[in-house]
C-alpha cells in the first residue's frame, strides 16, 4: 500500500473516530457526465463500491472497493462532529486502533 502520511494529521492528537454502522443501504451515485452509475453497498459501516467504481482513501495513493465509513467524534465519543465522515479500508481501521487508540 502506497501511503500518503496523513496517519498522525487524522489520528494523532486526541482525535476520535467511530464505524458509522449507522449507515446501512445501498446508493447509487455518477461522478460526472459520461461515466455509468456506481453502486454503493453500505452494511453497517462497511461498504462496498461496484465496479467500475472504487474509491480513494485520504491514507493511500491506491484506489479500493470495501471499506469502512468513519465518523469522527468529540473526544469522550458523546457527540459526532458534523461532515466529518472519513473512507478508509479495514486494515486502516486497525492501525488506528492500535497504534493511535483513535477508532471506538
């Protein structure tokens, strides 16, 4: 994985993220004129893009097709914080746990 070394500017500082697994149903969504309708699997947070579509992480140079769907909260996990939402795939999920306790 190629990766962008945002890591610490979205998980350091005190910074707090949750799976929105809220989020459950599918969408369907055309990035610009021309290109066909992708559909957007989401299931509890998890989510899936078919192709042709994928989608860009802000951590990874790559494009993917599963991923997790996080929302950043206040630092005790009470609130959400507004248009906060952050795609990144599972392993991501992980490191973050671990290496930044930043992921409920």
């Amino acid at each position: 994985m190629s990766t962008t070394n945002r890591w610490e500017e979205l998980f350091g500082g005190g910074r707090r993220w949750r799976v929105a697994e809220e989020v459950t149903g599918t969408h369907v969504t055309r990035a610009r004129r021309g290109v066909p309708a992708v559909t957007i699997t989401f299931d509890r947070g998890n989510f899936t893009v078919a192709a042709p579509g994928a989608y860009r992480s802000p951590l990874s140079t790559n494009r993917g097709r599963n991923g997790v769907l996080l929302q950043e909260t206040d630092v005790t996990g009470s609130a959400d914080i507004p248009g906060s939402r952050l795609a990144v795939g599972a392993p991501a999920v992980s490191k973050a746990r671990e290496q930044y306790g930043a992921v409920w």
